[in-house]
C-alpha cells in the first residue's frame, strides 16, 4: 500500500522515482531501486525488501553499512570539531598522514596529500606529473581514472571521453598488459619523437576494465623503466587499495607488485568506509615536494571528520583481521562459484574481495537484473563479466549465498540480449 505523508511525499519506490526523474540530473539512468536503510552487508529498499550488497557503493563500503565503530568516530568527531580551512593542521588530518605512509611502508621524505575522492587524487597525481617538467604521460587502455578533465584524460574508454574532448594533452594509452609496447614507448625513438616521459599511471587491477590484473613481472618492469628515465610511476589504487585484495595495497603482493616502491600511490574508495575522503601518498624527497605551497588545494581534502572516519576504518580492519578475512572468503567465494559447474560461468577471476565472475555469453546486464530480482546487489562491469566487490566483513556463510544464486542463474532466466 502506497504511504502517503502529510506534505504529500509518496513513499513508494513509485513515488521516489518519480521525484528523482524530476529533481535529479539523469547522468545516471533511473535507479534501480531506493534504497534506504543498511545494516553490515544488506540494504532495505523503500519495500522492505532485503538485498545482500556483493557490490557495497563499488567497492567504498568496506565495512559494510551502519558500522557501530565507524558511526561513533564520525559523530563524535562532528560533535568536537566538524571542519576547518587547510590554514590549519588537526590531529586527525596529521595522525592519518602517519598512519598511511606508514602502511604503504613508505620510505624517508615521503608526504601525503589530501582530496575527497578518487578523481580528485588522479586530478592531482597529474597535476604532479607536469612539475616534472615533462609534459609525456602513458596510461593503459581499458584504464579508469575519474570524470574530471585531468583525469578522464588518462582514462581511455572513447565513450567518456569523446563529449568532453579536446582533453589535455600529452597522454598516451598503451595496450593492457603489453611489455613490449611498454618497452616500445621508452625506448630512444620514441623519446625523440615524443618526448621523456614524465609519468606512467596504472592501476594493479583494472576494475571498471572488467577486474583485470597485470600480468606478473609487468609492475616490476614499469619499475624499472621509469626509474631508468626519470619518470614517476603512479599506481592508481582507488579501487584495489585499502584491503580490498587482501593486502593493504594491491602493490604490496609479490605475485602484482614484486617488491616495487611506486613514486605515487592514488586512493580513496574504502579508505573512509564510506565517507568521502581520499589521498595521493608520494614516496620519497622528491615526489613529495612535486607541488609546492599554492600550486595545488582543496577546501574538503583532510577535514576533521574524513580523516575520523578513515582512521576508524582501518582501526576495525586492523582489529578484527579484515586483511585474512578478506583473502580467506575471497577463495571460498571464487571456488565455490567455479564448483557449481553452471555453464553459463566461465571463471572468477581477481583477489580478495575485488572479483568478477566471467560468463561464457554477453549477458553481464541481464544476470545482474535477475540477481537484483533474487536479492543480490552485484554489478554487469562488462558485457560478459559481473563485478563483485562486497564489503569486507562479508561472511562465509553470506558469500555461499552468492555463490548459490551464481549456481542457479541461467540465460533462460534472463532476457535475451538485445542490440544497440
């Protein structure tokens, strides 16, 4: 039964709709359903109805919804001291610093600055990359980086960048994976043709790609070649950082990073579990000093709060061993989706709890509808692979629930594919 509200506010998913059709921008397409309560893994839409969220706001959520630990740090921060200008440094904003550099295991002379999203920190990683004095910089194809000029320019989908073009320039997509394209554009011919390289910007897993890791040994080489050039590597760890993988940097595993230092790593996502904050880490001297006193600024970057909510995140991941959980129903989640033996799953690929489950047919959207239909919150980030990226806490128990939709789910159940 339709609520109605003494104002006149239909309740409804009806309702909401409606409103959001009117009042909202249609960037995003019509939502899916409104949501309007969470608690640990699940949502409630404005039904009642219940959904496991395998997805948690893509992968920001990482302690799930409503986290006792994380509410109290936000609110007690809100009720001591909500914001300042960056005129002035907070214990929260400097403690966090610390901490980060301290878990990236970043070397002497290494700075941290602060934004209030992922693009944000792509946008200033850029901007770094000009104080080189180099203007050369390579992304990969398929790379996600933000929507804001600076970085959508790195990012290489035609699609979001077209309308927006000309973007700045100096960018150069290489293909995904490939050492000897890699090798190619530092080579000397390259360099006289087009310049030194001023940076190379990748992300150790590609998540909007579709889940792609970087073949082993290629992080090891960019390595290598940048520091043989003089040019920064900057890995984008937006979506893989934080505990997402199972460490607390996609880099930091021998099998994606071998022991590399980068010069620049990128976050944001899960660093405030939920609220809005994220950082560029520079390692070293001479990385950290790239932007100087006016060159670069942000009014939410750092504030009070962010920062509380960021260390209050990785204080629970850090006490309940998120890091293990997270590698532990990873695999069982991973295994048990490719046991079920459903024709339809090709594979599960990826670490942690940053996955994707490959399907044998391009029908990514509808097994993601029939999932939303069963309860399950998941994401079509390809046409023939489903994202899951669900909050860390997720259990083993909750993560068999997934694996048993994925078991069931068929093309039958779905509606056929349908052209552009």
């Amino acid at each position: 039964m339709t609520e109605i509200t003494s104002t006149g506010r239909d309740l409804s998913t009806q309702g909401w709709t409606e409103a959001y059709s009117r009042s909202v921008m249609d960037t995003f397409g019509p939502p899916q359903r409104i949501l309007v309560r969470g608690e640990g893994p699940y949502v409630w839409d404005a039904e009642g109805t219940r959904y496991l969220d395998l997805l948690a706001g893509i992968a920001v959520n990482a302690l799930g919804h409503a986290h006792p630990t994380l509410t109290a740090a936000v609110s007690a921060q809100l009720g001591t001291l909500g914001h300042v200008s960056n005129f002035f440094g907070t214990p929260t904003q400097i403690t966090l610093a610390e901490r980060l550099l301290q878990l990236a295991e970043a070397p002497a002379g290494s700075r941290v600055f602060f934004t209030s999203s992922g693009t944000e920190a792509n946008e200033a990683a850029f901007k770094m990359t000009r104080r080189t004095g180099r203007t050369r910089v390579l992304a990969l194809e398929g790379g996600f980086h933000g929507r804001s000029l600076g970085a959508l320019a790195l990012t290489h989908k035609p699609a979001y960048r077209e309308p927006f073009e000309p973007l700045p320039g100096g960018v150069e997509h290489l293909p995904f994976g490939d050492t000897e394209a890699l090798e190619a554009a530092f080579a000397p011919d390259a360099v006289a043709e087009h310049g030194e390289v001023a940076a190379l910007v990748v992300e150790p897993i590609q998540g909007e790609a579709g889940v792609r890791e970087l073949p082993a040994g290629y992080l090891a080489l960019a390595r290598r070649l940048t520091q043989d050039a003089g040019s920064l590597l900057v890995l984008d760890e937006v979506q893989t950082g934080m505990g997402r993988t199972g460490s607390w940097f996609a880099f930091q595993q021998p099998e994606i990073g071998g022991g590399i230092v980068p010069d620049v790593v990128t976050l944001a996502k899960g660093l405030g579990g939920g609220f809005p904050v994220g950082a560029v880490l520079a390692f070293g001297e001479r990385a950290a000093t790239l932007l100087g006193r006016g060159q670069h600024g942000t009014t939410f970057g750092g504030n009070p709060v962010a920062a509380a909510a960021a260390l209050a995140t990785i204080g629970v991941i850090e006490r309940d061993r998120l890091l293990a959980h997270t590698r532990t129903v990873g695999k069982v989640l991973r295994r048990a989706v490719v046991a079920a033996g459903n024709p339809l799953v090709k594979d599960v690929r990826g670490r942690g709890l940053l996955l994707a489950v490959e399907l044998t047919r391009p029908v990514a959207a509808q097994v993601a509808a029939a999932a939303l239909d069963a309860g399950f919150i998941v994401n079509a980030v390809a046409p023939d692979a489903v994202r899951l990226a669900p909050p860390l806490v997720l259990t083993i128990d909750q993560a068999l629930d997934a694996a048993r939709f994925f078991a069931g789910v068929s093309v039958e159940t779905t509606a056929p594919e349908k052209d552009d």
